[in-house]
C-alpha cells in the first residue's frame, strides 16, 4: 500500500447547511458572514466555531474556502468539518481547490452541486504528519503568489484610475446634449440560429468578443451597452458585427458626433446610479438615453477622440501586461496545489 491512500470525503468530513442569515444580520455583528466570495457581512451568531471548509451550493461553486473560527455561511454554501483524527483541515482545503467542480455541478445558468456529489470524491489521504507538511509548504508558497497577485490587482486598479482622470479631463467644456438625439439605439438578439465556429462576423457580450455568427446586425461604428449582468463595460465596434440579447447596441448619428468620441464619454458614466440594485443590475436604453454627452464640434470630438487613443493606447498596454501575468501566477497557484496534493511533487 502507498503512502497515499484514496478515502471518500464522506469518511473525512461532516457536512452542514449554510442558512439564511437575516434574523442575525448585523453590521456591527461579532461573526463573519460567509458567501462564495469571501465575508461579506456580519452576524449575532455563528453556526460552527472552528475549521471548515466553505463548499458553493448553487451559484459560484467552484471557490471553496476555508475558515477557522467563529462564522456564518449563507444558504447557497455548505461548511464541510473535517474529523481531526483523520485530516487536517488546511490539507483538505488544499485537495478542494484542485476538484474539477464542472464534472459534478449540473450544467445549468445556475450551477449546482449537492453535498452527497462532494462526499462521494476521493481525497488521496497521506498520514497526517504528510498532510501538515503539505499544508505548511503550500502556505508559504501560495502566500508569496498572493502577494504578487495583490501587488498586480492594485497596479491595474492605479492605470484604470489614470485612464478614467484622463478621460474625463478631456471630455469638460462644451454644451451637453442628451444622448437620445445622438445614437439610435438597438437590441441585441439571441444568437444561437447564427452560432458557427467559422462565422464569418465576431459576437460580442459584456466582456468582448467572444464567439462567431453567420450573420450581423449591424455594419459599422456602433458602442454597445450591456442590458443586465455587466453593464459598465461598454464596447466600442467598427465592423459588421451581432452582439448578444443581453447587449444594446447605439449607432451614432454621423452629422452630430463621432462613434470613438461616445465610446470614451460612455466610458465616464457613473453606472451605479441609473442601475437597479438587484443581484442581476440592468439598465435600459431609456435610463440611457437621457443622460446628457458634453459635445464640441465634430473637429474637437475627433481631436479629443486621437488624444485619448494615444494617451490611453499605452496604459492599456499595461493593463494586458499585468493581467496576463497576473493569470499566469494563478494558473501557476493552482499546479502546484495539484502536484503537492496529488504526490507529483515531493515536499
């Protein structure tokens, strides 16, 4: 028999129910309120006091975390207590985040995944002096790739600062005119009866191109407005194109202003306050249509437009640069979990 033995999770953890957390909500609350994403709020109680680690229910479920204190975790997550004769909890955590979470959540717009799907993996289960070892060496090592990951985040945070200011800056000193009698506003259009991998003309969602079509909506300037979902990320587009029903798109009138121009102001607007306040924000082209654009002549806007293409050009750069790297160190993150877990690497 190898060190390693392979044990049912089932045999290593007991699992509870994260719960509605209203009656003991609290923002001055002694105990942190978990969510998917981290903590989140606060409570007057706690469900569990000790280490855990924090399973998606439905949703996000492919982030587990771990805990070790006195918390609360909300009604879409699961808390797994690991038996301590048996496991260590930081190990286990470890195991967790190498899971392939998309072969037991069911392929929904919801995904899901039941706490008898996780109990029914196999955790490979060296003795416990291994796995504290194992935990220690990944601590040290994952702290370091955080911290470089952290040190990216804010450098992407201080350019997308600066590119705002300098947008902004030179986007001040004309008359406003609403929006509505500048662009002509359309809405995207479910794209499954035109999706081929060799289509000819790119579809767009909140995040960019990301798919083909064999056919287009439209041909030429247009600056597309996410619907619901992402909505502060709008797109600027030159070509024949379809963008998803979750997308509008506004075609600029040629006499009165130029498409780079609207692109650069849209990317000014303060989207959270013409949004819903909901779990799914949204917006409509009316919300949209009402705001009001600063708008010099059509030889200032393309003055304007150039001046930001150049200024902005090079600090997108580095945005790409950093967040490239910034997904390599992740990707290196999660390898070496996997090769420590998994006994490929020998620590």
């Amino acid at each position: 028999m190898s060190e390693k033995n392979f044990v049912k999770l089932a045999h290593l953890v007991r699992f509870g129910n994260g719960q509605d957390w209203k009656r003991v909500e609290d923002p001055n609350g002694e105990f942190p309120v978990y969510g998917s994403g981290g903590e989140f709020g606060r409570a007057t109680d706690f469900l569990h006091d000790g280490e855990a680690v924090l399973f998606g229910r439905k949703g996000t479920v492919d982030r587990p975390l771990y805990v070790n204190e006195k918390f609360w975790t909300v009604d879409t997550m699961y808390y797994a207590v690991p038996h301590k004769n048996r496991c260590i909890g930081k190990y286990l955590y470890y195991w967790a985040t190498t899971i392939p979470f998309k072969t037991i959540s069911t392929n929904t717009a919801l995904p899901s995944v039941t706490a008898m799907d996780l109990s029914q993996l196999y955790v490979p289960l060296p003795p416990l002096q291994t796995q504290q070892r194992i935990a220690d060496y990944l601590d040290r090592e994952t702290a370091e790739i955080d911290a470089a990951v952290a040190d990216l985040d804010r450098y992407v945070e201080l350019l997308e600062k600066r590119r705002s200011m300098i947008t902004s800056d030179a986007l001040t000193g004309a008359d406003s005119v609403k929006l509505a009698h500048l662009v002509r506003f359309r809405n995207g259009q479910d794209w499954k009866d035109v999706a081929t991998p060799d289509g000819e003309f790119p579809v767009y969602g909140s995040g960019g191109e990301f798919g083909r079509a064999s056919n287009f909506l439209h041909d030429g300037e247009a600056i597309l407005f996410g619907r619901k979902g992402t909505v502060d990320r709008p797109i600027y587009v030159d070509e024949k194109f379809w963008t998803v029903d979750t997308m509008y798109y506004a075609v600029p009138n040629k006499d009165k202003c130029l498409g780079k121009y609207i692109f650069y102001w849209a990317t000014t607007i303060p989207f959270e306050t013409i949004t819903t306040n909901t779990a799914l924000p949204s917006v409509t082209s009316m919300d949209l249509s009402q705001l009001y654009v600063p708008l010099p002549p059509l030889e200032s806007q393309q003055r304007i437009a150039d001046y930001l293409d150049r200024e902005t050009a090079e600090t997108d750069s580095l945005i790409a640069d950093s967040t490239k790297l910034r997904d390599l160190l992740l990707k290196r993150r999660s390898v070496l979990i996997t090769e420590v877990v998994t006994g490929r690497k020998q620590v």
